[in-house]
C-alpha cells in the first residue's frame, strides 16, 4: 500500500508542472523612445551615450545628499518612519500567504492515535447482554491531497508568489519615495526659514525707518501720508513675516511625521545656495525605467499574479482528484495495538466534475480576465506616469537655471533701483512712493530669488527619484561618479 502511495504523489508530482494559465507577454510600454530632451538623437547615439552613464539607481542618497543635516533626517526617516514600517510588514503579510498557498503544492502527513471504548445496554444488543468494546488506532495518514492535475494548485501558488514580489517591491518604492519626501520636506522647511528671515531683516529695517519718520512727523518734518506709507511698508513686512513663521511651523511639523520622531540634537544647517546636489543627472532610456523602477515591476508582478489566476479560473472547469489515504495498526486491546496482523490501512482517492454551477465558473474565468486587464491597465499607467515624471523633471532642468540667473539679474537691478530712488529722495528729486515702491520690488525678488533656489534643488531630488534612485545609502565602490557634475546656485 505504502509503494502505492508513493507512486500515486510521485505522478502527482509530475504532472502538477502542468499549468492553463496564458503564457505571459510583458505588454508593450505605451512610451515614446525618447525623452524630450532627447530629441533629435538617433536610437544608435540614444543607447551609446546610455552605456556610458553611470545609473542613477547606483547612485547612493549619502553620495547625492552631502548635506549632514539633511543625511541625519532621512537616516532617521528610514529607522522611523510608519508608512515604511507598514510597507514592511506588509512584505511579511504577503510572504506568508505564499507559504501558506505553496504548502497546497506538497502532500500534508499526520501522525494520530486515536482510543475508544462504548458500552452497548443489553436493550440495544443483539445478544441480550450488554457489550463493552474497545478500539485504538495508531497511524500515518495523508488528508485530501489534490493531485494537481490541470495545475489549480500551482497557479495559485504562482499568483500567491507573484503577488509577494509586487509586495516587496512596492516596499522598495515606498524606500525611494520616503528619501524623497524627506529631501522634498527638508527643502520646504529650509525655504521658509530663508524667507523669513529676509522678512524678519525687512521688518526691523523698516521699522527703524519708521521710527525715525514718526519723529520727523512729530517736529512737522514729514506729511501724515508719508508717515502713513512708512508704516504701511513696515506692516506689509510684518505681515510676510507672520505667513512665513506659519508656514515655516507646519513644514517643520511635517518633516517630523516623515522622520518619525521629535527632531533633536541635528547637526547645523546649511543655505539653500550652498547645497550641493549634481544636476546633471544621466536621464538613460525610456525603457531603463522598466527594470529601475520598483513601482513599475511592482506592477508587473501585479500583472503576472492576475495573469496565473486565469490558470487557475480555467482549471476550475476540469475534474478535481483527491486522496485521503492512511497506514498504520489497529486492535481492540491497547496491549495488541502493534502485535502481527494488527496492521490497517486505507486508500480513498476522490473525483468531483463540475456539472452545473449555475454560471458560477464561467462567472469567476470571466472575472480573473477582467482582473487581468485592470492590471494590464495599471501597468501601463504606470508606465506612463514615470516617463512623465522624468520628462517634467528633465524639462523644468535647464529652464530652471536659466531662471536663477535671471532672478539674480532681477535682484541686483532691484536693490540698484532702491539705491537710485533713495538718492533721488534725499536729493528731492523723486517722490517718498518711489522708494517705497523700490523697496517692496527688492523684497519681492528677494523672496523669490530663494524660492526658485529651492525649485531648483526640489527639481533636482524630482529628477533622482523618478529615475530610480534613492534606494541605496552609498553609491557601490566600483561605479564612478557622474561625470563633472554642477551644482545649483
């Protein structure tokens, strides 16, 4: 019986290799071949330059972020951030559903022993005397073991795997977009800080030159009218100054939720205009973006899932063959559990073909290809967001430098503008508005001038994520650094 057994699992196992699950074909990216700021090259100078470009996703966060302060956050971040934590949990959640779905795939044994005795009345007995009775078993036994042949079970395993895979590397993108977020946060928070301590350097000048315009009104020096733009320009500031101490506040309470933790003993800032990140990051190919970014091979795993799902749909329509076997001895004396001719066994194999489920097996194929084409739609968008990402953040590159330059340009013919105005004042050559008007234009470029510094630096750490990096700490010893990279004003 047991060499029966044996035979019976080893042609199951043979035959579950089968599978009715459609042979998957990766779809087609629905992108052009080039970024935009590819234009114009050929598909031959397109993959020359891309062989000679280190990868972004080889670029380590340490080696792209030098900043100590903003290292420490997202060293931190990683340690303690909750949504990272749940993406991991969430990588033990689906690696113990594919256990738990894979052990379908092998024979279950169990060991049992079981001991009874009853006591028939002599009412109910055939011989008119009550009868006492014994009965102990001791045995292997095999439990409804589906022999897979149309490959159920294995589609159900590959769908449980696929969709471990997708787990994991959703928890990967999760990693890439925490270091952004984190760098993004950070950003924001020093940005507001910069502005407002121009705003805070803006309100105290003023309101020194408010003060001294008070006493000069007071000895009839100065109209009420220009004692009133004085202290209308010193309340402007005052009122820039309180926007930015709140909206510096709040950027600094969301950098907390990202790192995960009160933000203390860091080590000391540095201005957006000295941070140094590389902006000429190498862009690659469109299609670099299928094995680079998790997020889109946590889709295709997805699809990969949902495709083995249709397997296992369709080999709903065929028969479903089970064994429940067993082997051991039996007596009805515990003392003659194991004596000769005391041994037993059972052999139980189970066959059940669907013959009428009221559309139910129809309805769940039909369901697992629309399932299936929801995932193809997923990818496929995907896909597309990415390219778009890279393409917004390789657009906004050049067009933002240029926008520093223009902004400093901007700014230096501002505060001469204030310069000319308060000479042509005191000379009473020019109106008190004029200088008031010159005043506010400096402060308003000023303002901006760090606001588009920060766009910059924000483009950047765009451009890095999107393009896969972010997931290592260190760039590998091996890889060479991009090539002769610039910094950002």
């Amino acid at each position: 019986m047991i060499k029966q057994m044996t035979l019976s699992l080893l042609a199951a196992g043979v035959l579950s290799g089968c599978s009715m699950a459609p042979t998957y074909q990766r779809p087609e990216a629905p992108i052009a071949t080039a970024y935009p700021d590819q234009a114009g090259q050929d598909k031959a100078a397109q993959d020359a330059q891309a062989a000679n470009q280190q990868k972004v996703s080889e670029i380590g966060w340490r080696n792209f972020f030098p900043d100590q302060r903003l290292q420490a956050l997202i060293s931190t971040a990683l340690e303690n951030n909750r949504d990272l934590r749940v993406a991991a949990l969430r990588i033990e959640e689906a690696r113990a559903l594919y256990n738990i779905q894979s052990a379908d795939r092998y024979p279950n044994f169990d060991i049992s022993a079981t001991g009874q005795r009853a006591r028939v009345p002599a009412s109910l007995s055939t011989t008119g005397t009550s009868v006492v009775t014994s009965n102990y078993q001791v045995g292997l036994g095999l439990a409804a073991f589906e022999l897979d042949f149309f490959g159920r079970v294995k589609s159900l395993s590959d769908a449980a795997l696929a969709q471990y895979l997708s787990t994991e590397e959703a928890q990967r993108a999760a990693h890439i977009s925490l270091v952004a977020e984190v760098a993004t946060a950070y950003l924001t928070e020093r940005g507001y800080a910069e502005q407002l301590e121009l705003a805070r350097q803006t309100y105290e000048t003023r309101a020194d030159a408010y003060k001294l315009s008070k006493q000069r009104f007071d000895v009839g020096a100065l109209s009420a009218l220009d004692l009133k733009q004085d202290e209308s320009s010193m309340q402007t500031a005052r009122v820039a100054q309180l926007a930015l101490a709140r909206q510096r506040a709040q950027a600094w309470n969301a950098l907390t939720l990202l790192v995960g933790q009160p933000l203390t003993d860091l080590p000391p800032t540095e201005p957006l205009s000295k941070l140094d990140l590389a902006t000429n990051l190498p862009s690659g190919l469109p299609s670099d973006l299928l094995t680079e970014r998790p997020d889109i091979r946590s889709a295709e795993q997805a699809l990969i899932s949902s495709n083995a799902n249709i397997g296992a749909a369709r080999a709903a329509f065929f028969p479903q063959i089970s064994l429940t076997a067993g082997v051991g001895t039996a007596s009805n004396e515990l003392s003659g559990l194991f004596d000769a001719g005391s041994r037993a066994w059972s052999f139980a194999p189970q066959l059940v073909l669907p013959i009428f489920q009221g559309g139910r097996n129809i309805a769940n194929l039909k369901l697992s290809e629309v399932r299936k084409n929801i995932e193809v739609a997923n990818y496929e968008k995907t896909i597309q967001t990415a390219f778009r990402e890279v393409s917004d953040a390789l657009v906004a590159r050049g067009l933002l430098d240029e926008q520093i330059e223009a902004q400093l340009r901007m700014r230096d013919a501002e505060a001469e503008r204030l310069k000319l105005a308060t000479q042509r004042f005191d000379n009473g050559i020019a109106s008190s508005l004029d200088v008031l008007d010159a005043k506010r234009g400096l402060f308003a470029a000023d303002l901006e001038l760090v606001q588009v510094r920060q766009l910059r630096l924000t483009n950047a750490v765009d451009l890095y994520r999107s393009l896969g990096g972010g997931l290592l700490e260190n760039t590998p010893t091996a890889a060479t650094a991009p090539t002769a990279p610039q910094t950002v004003q």
